[in-house]
C-alpha cells in the first residue's frame, strides 16, 4: 500500500504541471485582458497602459509569464517604467517557493488570502449538500434495489434522470422564482402571507456587523442553493448504489441471513449495504471534486460568497493570479480525491492489494 501511494503521488506531479500548463495558457489567451479591465478610462494615454502591463507582468511572451509565474521572476531584471530599459530586479518567487502573486482586482491582496476568507462558506455549503446527498442518495439507491421494478423503483429512477439532466443553473433560477416571486403571490392571493419570499433568495446570512451567526441559527438561507446542488448528487448516488445492492442481494450470504429470520432492515442496511459499499467508495472522490467545481455555479447564482463567486468573478476581471491560485488548488484536491478513493477502495474491501 506504502508503495501504490508513493507511485500515486509521483504520478500526480506531471498531471499537476499538465494542469497548470494547460489552464494558463487558456487563460491567457480567452478574450480580454487585465489591462483593458483595470484601465478603462478612454483619456488614459498609452504609456501608462503599457507601465500598467508591466507592473502586472503581461506584457512578456505567454511562456515568459508561465514561468514567472510558477518559479519567480526574483532572477530577471525587469523595465518597471516602461522606458525600455531594465532598472530593477523582480520579487515575485513563484508558485513552487508558495508565492502566488498580487490580486489584480484586489490591489495588494494575496489570492490565498482572498480563497481563505471564502474558504469556510464554501466548506459549509459543499458539507451540506454531500450530507444530504449520501443520506438520501444511499437510502433511496437500497429501496429502489430491493424494490426492483415497482413503484418507487420506477418513480425513483426517472426522477434521477431528471436529477442528472436539469442544468443547475436553471434549477436554482426556478427555485428563486418560485419561492421568491410565484408562490408569496399565490399564497397572498388567498390570504396569507404579505407577498415576502417565503426563502431567503441568495447570500449566506442577513447582513450584521462582525459576521454570519452559527450555521444553526440561519438555516434558511442554506436551504435553496443545498437542494438545488444535492439533486444532481442524490441522482448519481441512487443510481451507482442500487446497481451495486442489486448485485449484493442476490448473494448467497443475505439467503442465508434471511433463513435465520434477520429482519429485512437488518439485511438491507447492516448485511447488504456493507457490500455494496464497497465499489462506491470509488465514486465518493469524483463526487467531491465535483461539488467544488460545481459551487462555481451554485454560489453565483444565489450570491454565496465563497470560493466558487471569488471564481467567478476572478474570471470576469481576467485576475490571472486569483484564477491561477484556485487551479492550484482544486488540481491538487481533485488528485488527492482520487488517491483517497483508492486507497479507501483497499480499506473497505480486504480482497484488495495494491
């Protein structure tokens, strides 16, 4: 085992320069650029937007940057004043020595300060919805496998589909609009209510001074974007887990639990579903990586202010170090996603040796 993951780790090194390689150099070239955003002033003359350019350090070739970028530029004198010739030495030390740079939007701001200060409403939202997706998910995946081909097996699966097909975007917009505009108005119409939304419509808690309160004490507001972003996981995981239990259940073990007159929540969920389990564990790292990605979509769309809006709006403002720093990032946690998965592949399943 000692040995798979030192084999996994030093396979991960070329996918992780991969990575960065690929996604800067797409960056870079994608429409816009950082000068244009941040100097949008029709009277500001051409030589400031070009001191402005070499201040950001996008002015040089795209592999002159990548490299400044990933190893420094303390080792190159620099043209600070865009007078042609070269009067200071640079300071930037690169990703690999831990220097991420200076935001572009955020004058002076690190992006890994920046990521950190939206860390923990990402955390919370992406711990939501992968409770409520595991719970729900494996439940409804053990029921639709003992009840093959009835009701609830039939209803489940297509409302899986469903769950696997509808963008979340425009799941979060029709709930916005339906708490938010169409059912205050009904429910006034009859009398109750004052046409308020029934659910807060975005951000995390009411605005008050020295921060958001408990996560228990504003509930509410976590209730729309958790169930728009767990529909897709409770899709995926009811499907993956009722094609393992199906093949779980017909075991010559759960015959024999239920010869010794085991009840049937004892078979399903202590026998079946420890079995089951097991080929699961596979799809758990894919799913985490995925609900980070995901967030992008979700936290704009009800203006959650973690890392998936800072994203967002890094994007739009062409904030290569913001941008790069959350690649960073998440390349690194989807590869430890997949190592975990592995490793706890071997962990569940004894049979299994690396």
């Amino acid at each position: 085992m000692q040995k798979y993951i030192v084999r996994r780790f030093l396979q991960a090194i070329p996918t992780f320069f991969g990575i960065t390689i690929l996604s800067y150099f797409i960056m870079v070239i994608a429409p816009g650029d950082p000068v244009s955003i941040l100097s949008f002033n029709p009277s500001m003359k051409q030589e400031d937007k070009a001191r402005l350019a070499i201040q950001l350090g996008v002015n040089d070739p795209v592999p002159i940057q990548y490299l400044r970028w990933l190893i420094g530029d303390d080792w190159m004198m620099l043209d600070t004043n865009a007078d042609g010739e070269v009067d200071a030495q640079g300071d930037n030390y690169g990703i690999l020595r831990g220097d991420f740079g200076t935001s572009f939007k955020f004058r002076g701001s690190n992006p890994l300060v920046l990521i950190s200060e939206r860390l923990g409403a990402t955390f919370e939202l992406n711990v939501a919805v992968l409770l409520v997706g595991l719970t729900v998910g494996i439940v409804v995946g053990v029921l639709a496998a003992v009840y093959r081909g009835r009701l609830f097996d039939n209803m489940t699966r297509i409302i899986a589909v469903i769950g696997d097909s509808v963008p979340a975007f425009w799941l979060g917009l029709m709930a916005i609009v339906f708490f938010g505009i169409f059912l205050p108005r009904l429910l006034q119409a009859q009398g109750i209510g004052e046409g308020r939304p029934i659910l807060p419509m975005g951000g995390r808690c009411a605005p008050v001074r020295g921060g958001c309160p408990p996560v228990f004490l504003r509930m509410e507001y976590l209730l729309l974007p958790t169930f728009v972003s767990a529909l897709g996981v409770i899709a995926g995981f009811s499907r993956f887990m009722r094609a393992s239990m199906l093949e779980t259940i017909n075991s010559d073990y759960i015959r024999t639990a239920r010869a010794k007159g085991l009840t049937n929540n004892q078979i399903w969920f202590k026998h079946g579903l420890r079995n089951a389990f097991i080929p699961f564990t596979i799809f758990l790292g894919p799913t985490l990586v995925g609900l980070i990605g995901g967030s992008v979509i979700i936290e704009r769309v009800f203006s959650w202010p973690g890392v998936g809006l800072l994203l967002f709006e890094s994007v739009v403002s062409r904030d290569y170090p913001v941008i790069m720093a959350s690649v960073v990032i998440g390349s690194v946690l989807t590869i430890f996603g997949y190592i975990i998965s592995d490793i706890l592949y071997a962990v569940f399943d004894p049979r299994v040796r690396f």
